[in-house]
C-alpha cells in the first residue's frame, strides 16, 4: 500500500512544472538586465560609454536614437593637422566665451 503514497511524488508532470517555474524565473532577470543595460534598443535617451578608458585598447560607444557607431582605439598616438580657430575664455562665474579668430570687431573699429 506504501506504493499508492509515493505516487505524487514520482509525477513526472512535477519535474516539468519546476523546469517551466525555472525558465520564467531566468526570463524575468534576463529582461531586468536589457532594461538597465545604457544601450538597450527600448531607450530613447542618447549614451555614450567608455569602455577601457585611457588605455590602448579604449572603445567609445555612441547610442543616438537606435545608431549605434563604435570607436576603437588603435593604442597609436596621433598627429593633428588642424589650424588655430580662436580661443576660448572662462568668465569668474564659470561660463566659457569662444572667441573665432580673425572675427571682425562689433564697436566698428578696424
């Protein structure tokens, strides 16, 4: 008679229940980690992340709107070969006022 006891707990039905319980269980942390991920494809804010800063191996990732574009670093340092444009001055309350070099001057005299 102990055998008609035992009967529930051999179900196989029971396993498949908890693997079914498991996998909703691993699909919820899955989606709790793409909607914090900065560069989830939902979002609609603008990201960059900077992945091995100030190394040679340094990657920037831009996210604007749904581009995606990647900058990878090649550990080399570069030349400019760009012109002067103006400068660029702080003000004692912190903001910054840019300069175009070569503008012409606004009280008319030359």
């Amino acid at each position: 008679m102990r055998f008609l006891d035992d009967d529930e707990a051999d179900d196989p039905i029971l396993s498949v229940v908890n693997l079914i319980d498991l996998f909703l269980v691993v699909t919820g942390i899955l989606m709790i980690v793409i909607v914090r991920n900065p560069l989830n494809p939902f979002s609609t804010q603008d990201v960059t992340v900077i992945e091995n800063p100030g190394q040679p191996d340094m990657r920037i990732t831009i996210k604007q709107g749904e581009e995606l574009t990647r900058y990878e670093s090649t550990g080399e340092i570069g030349e400019g070969g760009g012109v002067k444009a103006g400068v660029t001055y702080r003000l004692p309350d912190g903001r910054m006022v840019y300069v175009p070099e070569g503008a012409p001057d606004q009280s008319g005299a030359k």
